[in-house]
C-alpha cells in the first residue's frame, strides 16, 4: 500500500480532511504546503503534515493530528508510514 492510501485510509478511519490547499488528499499527500515552507505546527494548518524528498521520491516525515477528538485505536496503516520521525496525536504532542 502507498503512504498516500495509508494516509487517506487513516484520515478515513479518524473522519478527518486536511484544510482546503494544504496538500492533495487525491493523488501525492506529498505537495502543497507538505512541502513548501510552511512550518509544520502552524496553528491554522491541522491536521498538519510534511514530506521530505530526495532525488523524485517523496516520503511522509511528519504527520500532526493536535486536539481533533479523533477517537479510536492507531489504524494498522501507520505500519506502511515507515519514515515518519514526527507524529503528534492528541495527548501525545
């Protein structure tokens, strides 16, 4: 499974949708200000999440999901998120 479907299968999972122009909730999660210079805890951007990419590969680095209510156990999908370094989920940030 690719991180894009990963991610979006979690966000189905957690009822949640990325704000509108934050990243492409469609095809590569790894555009929009996943990769621009917005910082990645900027409080108008949440969920919030960055990606790092190297040589044409983007992979999901960071993923922030802060004081949504989401409710309900860690999706199994995660596993398929292999790099990322940063996950802050309510209580956990």
């Amino acid at each position: 499974m690719t991180s894009a479907r990963s991610l979006n299968s979690i966000f189905r999972q957690w009822s949640l949708r990325p704000g509108n122009n934050t990243w492409n909730v469609t095809g590569d999660p790894c555009s929009g200000t996943a990769v621009d210079d917005t910082e990645f805890n900027a409080p108008n951007i949440n969920p919030s999440l960055k990606c790092v990419c190297s040589e044409g590969i983007c992979r999901i680095t960071q993923l922030k999901v802060y004081a949504l209510d989401v409710v309900g156990r860690i999706p199994d999908e995660f596993q398929n998120l292999t790099t990322i370094f940063d996950l802050c989920v309510p209580k956990a940030c």
